[in-house]
C-alpha cells in the first residue's frame, strides 16, 4: 500500500522574505564582475543577464529569452541590445524585442517581451530595483554618507557569497555581543565587559541597537536602516596601530542568491580626506589589516554555515536578542503589507 506524502504548505511571508522584499533597491554584485561579455546571475528569486553597451553603461534583462525561453547571457551584445544565441532575436536593453531575423515582421518584434530592470553602480558595486511591476523611473538610490562622500570618507569593498539564508546574516550583524565571544582574538574586539544590557534608540530611518553604559570599546552597537535600500552600519574602536582615521566602519547590505546563498557586502570605511592620511590608511589596510578582517569574517562563515536551516525555530531568545526580534518583526511586517497591497487589485477584479 503505497502512502500519499502530502506537500509541506509555503509561508507566503516567509517565501517574500526568503526571495527578498520588493520595491527596494539590492546590491547585487561588485562592479568587476561585468566586463567585456554579458553575465547570469541569480538574485532576489530570478535569473539576470547583465552586460555593458558601447559606453560603458550597465542594463539588465531577465535572463530568458521571449521566444523559446534560451538564455540571453549566452548571446552576443550589440550595444544596447542582446541577440539570443539559439535563433538571433534580438532585445533591446528596455525589453522591447528590436528584430526577429528568421521571421522578419513577426508580432514579437516591437512587443515589449522580457522583463528588464534598474541598475546603478555606486561605491564598486552593482545595485539592482527589485520592482514588484516594472516603473519607468525607479526612487532613487539612497546609501550613507560613508559611501557617498568620497571627500570624506575613503572605503573598499568586500564581497562573499556564504551559504545560508540572507536572514541569518542579518541576525549576525544585529547582534553586538557575538563580537565579545567569537572574535574575541581580533585586536580590535578584545576589549569591554563580557555582559551587556542592550536599549533599542528609534531614528528617522530605523534603529539603533546598542550596549548600555558602553560606547567606543568593542563593537556595542549596530543600526539597521531603510532609505529605499536596507543597509545596517556599525563601528569599532582602533588601536593606534590600525593608522589614522578614527573607528572603523563598516556598512553592510545584503540579497538572497537562491535559497541558502547569500551575496555578503561589507565596506570597509574610515573617515578621512583626501592626502597623506588616506594614503596611509589605505596602504595599511591592503598590507596588513585586510587578511585579519577576512579573519573575522571567515569566524562568521563557519559560525552561520554550520547553523541548520532550521536553527531559528529552535532558539530561546534572552534580553541580548531585542534587536534580532525587533528586526525580524519588522521584516515580517513589511512582508505582510506587501502580499496585502498585491492582493487588493485581484480582490478588485474578482469583486
């Protein structure tokens, strides 16, 4: 007798979440990684193709050809347009299909067929507009100022790709006190008290969690913030031997790849202008202090890799975890708005 297994029911919200919000702007890889030829990435639920025109400028389109669904990646550019590789069609970098050579006045030419999305380049990195319809015009891409003011400020980028739900790595960086206990060897979080209390302080963009009674001694405080894109920030303390330029800063943001990858980035930031003390930060930083950062970051990999997928729904949660609640609540709820909002025009048909 055979048994029927019935299917485990997907969490609409946990599957939005799991994919990534939409309507926000994601990085999605470093700059770099698009050069001469076009290239397939999978992010945020969907398969991309990215390629540069004749000038330079990045464009993206679903990785899927309109007429037999081949890959456009695997095509040739011409200029603002890919040419499919199976049967020449021909899409230009808004959707629109350009030409069909085999078929010459066919309907697909004209026809906006492919689903083509937003891209910029900031601070060495590719950021895409995960838009739940396609828009003309996308909001603007708004990063902290450590990544914008390049008077003020010198950074570099680090990218990685860990497996392991993107949410994890939010968890990670929400939480202060692992800094005390994993990275506890660094030279730059052997310091402060071992036991913390922990206030959540609002702002106009989000929040900060942090240490309290303790401030400029280990990494004591994380913000997590929404300005069109989700970024969080944080800074630790610097021996003197670390170079000038205050704390170090790093600002994170992170996309889901497929389910249990994640693109990772953190920038590393030091306040400085232009001159001498840039200069000799950023010497030091390449020389020396680089391969202690991937140290501590390598402890983070195994730390969230080792974790089973399951790990949250097994957790007992005490007064240092306000701000991983706090986040995944808000999280959940900005899920929640989004499946309701895309409910409505449905409802409205239906009714």
């Amino acid at each position: 007798m055979s048994i029927a297994i019935q299917p485990v029911p997907v969490d609409p919200v946990d599957h939005l979440l799991e994919i990534g919000l939409k309507d926000l702007w994601y990085p999605i890889c470093p700059s770099h990684f698009i050069k001469e030829n076009p290239v397939s990435l999978r992010r945020l639920g969907r398969k991309l193709a990215l390629w540069r025109d004749g000038e330079g400028v990045l464009h993206a389109l679903e990785d899927r050809c309109p007429h037999r669904g081949a890959p456009l990646s695997q095509g040739v550019v011409l200029g603002d347009r890919l040419s499919c590789p199976y049967h020449g069609v021909e899409v230009r970098h808004d959707g629109v299909v350009t030409r069909v050579p085999g078929s010459p006045g066919c309907k697909l030419e004209g026809s906006k067929a492919t689903r083509h999305f937003h891209v910029q380049e900031r601070a060495g990195a590719v950021f895409l507009y995960n838009a739940k319809e396609p828009v003309d015009v996308p909001p603007p891409l708004v990063l902290p100022e450590q990544l914008t003011d390049d008077a003020g400020y010198s950074s570099f980028l680090c990218y990685t790709e860990w497996k392991g739900d993107y949410r994890y790595v939010l968890d990670n960086v929400m939480d202060p006190m692992h800094g005390t206990y994993l990275h506890k060897q660094s030279h730059s979080m052997a310091e402060g008290d071992s036991s913390a209390k922990f206030g959540i302080r609002p702002t106009d963009i989000g929040f900060v969690f942090e240490k309290e009674g303790q401030r400029n001694v280990n990494f004591d405080w994380t913000e997590w913030a929404d300005t069109g894109i989700h970024w969080m920030r944080l800074e630790i303390p610097y021996p003197k031997t670390g170079g000038p330029g205050g704390n170090f800063i790093i600002v994170g943001a992170f996309s889901p790849i497929v389910k249990g990858m994640t693109a990772t980035f953190f920038w590393r930031v030091r306040k400085l202008a232009p001159g001498w003390q840039r200069d000799t930060w950023r010497f030091l930083y390449r020389n020396r202090l680089e391969a202690r950062h991937w140290h501590v970051l390598e402890q983070d990999r195994v730390m969230l890799e080792e974790m089973e997928a399951d790990a949250n729904q097994h957790e007992n949660l005490y007064q240092h975890d306000l701000g991983i609640v706090r986040l995944r609540r808000h999280m959940r709820n900005l899920a929640v708005a989004q499946l309701a909002q895309a409910a409505e025009p449905a409802a409205a048909v239906a009714a």
